[in-house]
C-alpha cells in the first residue's frame, strides 16, 4: 500500500511539475527574452543533473554514440527551447500545452520515414486528427483564418521533439532514459551557450518573480520531474504511466488560468481534444517511437524510455 502511495505521488509531482513549466515560462520571458531563458533554464538543468547524476549511477556514453546524442540535443533541448519560448510569448500556457501534445503524432510520421516503420490505419487517422486539432488551435489563436504565426512556432517546438524522439530510439536500447536525459541535457547546454550573451545582458535588469521562474524551470520540471518521473515508470506500466500524462495540458490550463488569468478561445479547446484523442490513438498504434509522450516545456523523453532498463549486456567502454 505505502509502494503504491509513493506511485501516485511521484506521477502527481511530475505532471504538476510539467504542466506548470509551461506557465513559468509565461513569467520569466518578459524579463529574460526567448535567448536568455532558453540558455538559462538549460544550464540551471544542467547543475542540478550533474548533482543527480553520481547519485544515480548514470554512466558516460560511448564516443560512438555521441554524434547521435548531440543530434537529440540541438533537436530536443536547444530548438525545442527557442521555438517553445518564442511561441509562448503570445500563446496561452494551456494552449501551447495543446500543441506540444500533437509531437508524438509527428513522430509516427517521422519513423515511417526515417526508420521504415509501419503506419497502419489507426496511425492514420491519428495522424489526420493531430493536424486537423493543430490547425484549429493555430486558426483558433490567429487573426480571422490567419494561423497565428506564434502558434506555429510552438508547433514547430513539437516537430522538433517529435525528430528528437526518433533520433533518440536507438540509444534507449543502450541506456536508461534518466542516462539519456542527462547526455541531451548537457550537450543542449553546450549547443545554447552562443545565446549566453542575451544572458548576461538580461539578467541584471530581471524582476524577482522572473528569476524565480527561471530557476524553478531548471531545477523543478528539468531535473527533479525526471527523478520522479523515472520512479514512476519503473513501477508501471508504459501504458498506465502514458495515461497519466494527458492531465498535463489540463492542469497547465488550471494553473494558467489561476496564476495568469488566462482564458483559452473554445475553438482552441475543441482542437486541443481532438490532438489528444490523435495522441491516444497513436499510442495504441503499437510503434515504439509513438509511444512518445509530450510532456512538459522542457527535456522530455518518451514514457516508454524512462521505463525501459539498461541492456547490460551491451559493452560500453566508460562506465
């Protein structure tokens, strides 16, 4: 009974967690800009995993492995970070949340290119509903029929998680997604340090609430969500843990109204459902890379990595 209460509450912390990245975002980008906080959360992440990680016994890759990881790090941490902050500089936290839904959707499109994988007729219609409920969400937040051009941005954040998705399910069969998450966060790091400068330039004239948010960004929802995160896919199982995901958008939205005040047009709620019912339909799919799971504003990992263990029986040379 008390391994099962430990369960709910490390789910319970990490969707709370993820769904308020997307809202702290919303706080810190008028202070910090779209440079500043995207090289500022990924470094404040990427001290607090080098804490975690000695503690948690994450390995080094192998130096045949780290041009892959560097490709997961520019797409999944470094123009995932830019094109999400640029956009939500207009889009509301819970829409953005939305629209973040639809990369696994991408991804199963990604895969039947990239790696050849099957798309059978659910993944069809899948696919057919992620983009009718992102076309919505965009029309929906844009002028008229105009899409609005920051919600595409933030549908590009998803195309760039959804390439990292793909990029990254050949590595998971080596390491542990908490491994992983840790490679693509320290190399994110290194890719965003040319965005320094805004930084710097930002940071003296930033307000407090700013400079909280930024920092609860890195160590909260960076770091700390994917320590729970992993406890609780280790505990569960991939399908039940996925599930527990979809209430990300919806408390992004609570917490969006609550702390922001901010109100999400209907058009944009009925697109936000129909990528859900797409998202849930394309990991019933059946296809690794489907079961991605778009998580919070900040490094995500598919809920089929975190659980999935190390293959020990794959040599690595740096332990």
């Amino acid at each position: 009974m008390i391994g099962n209460q430990r369960v709910g509450v490390a789910v319970g912390v990490t969707v709370a967690l993820w769904a308020s990245a997307f809202v702290a975002i919303r706080v810190a980008l008028p202070d910090f800009g779209v440079a500043g906080l995207s090289v500022g959360r990924l470094m404040v992440a990427s001290l607090m995993l080098a804490v975690i990680a000695p503690l948690l016994g994450v390995r080094r890759p192998a130096r045949s492995d780290l041009a892959r990881i560097f490709g997961c790090a520019l797409t999944g941490m470094t123009a995932y970070q830019i094109l999400l902050n640029a956009g939500e500089r207009s889009v509301p936290a819970g829409t953005a949340s939305l629209l973040v839904n639809s990369a696994p959707i991408v991804a199963s499109v990604l895969a039947l290119i990239l790696l050849r994988e099957r798309l059978h007729q659910r993944g069809v219609i899948a696919l057919a509903l992620g983009f009718t409920g992102a076309t919505i969400i965009a029309v929906a937040e844009g002028d008229g029929f105009t899409p609005s051009k920051d919600a595409l941005l933030v549908l590009g954040a998803a195309v760039a998680q959804a390439l990292f998705f793909v990029l990254q399910k050949p590595l998971l069969v080596r390491y542990r997604g908490l491994e992983l998450t840790c490679y693509v966060v320290w190399s994110g790091t290194a890719l965003s340090l040319p965005l320094l400068p805004a930084l710097v330039h930002q940071a003296p004239q930033a307000s407090g609430d700013a400079v909280l948010a930024l920092l609860f960004l890195g160590i909260a929802p960076s770091a700390l969500g994917f320590v729970t995160w992993a406890y609780a896919q280790a505990r569960l199982s991939v399908a039940a843990a996925a599930t527990s995901l979809y209430l990300v958008p919806v408390l992004a939205i609570g917490i969006g109204f609550v702390v922001l005040d901010e109100s999400i047009p209907p058009a944009a709620l009925i697109g936000g459902v129909v990528v859900l019912v797409g998202a849930v339909i394309s990991r019933r799919e059946g296809t690794g890379t489907a079961v991605g799971a778009a998580t919070d504003a900040g490094p995500q990992t598919p809920a089929a990595s975190l659980a999935r263990p190390a293959r020990h029986d794959v040599a690595h040379p740096h332990r």
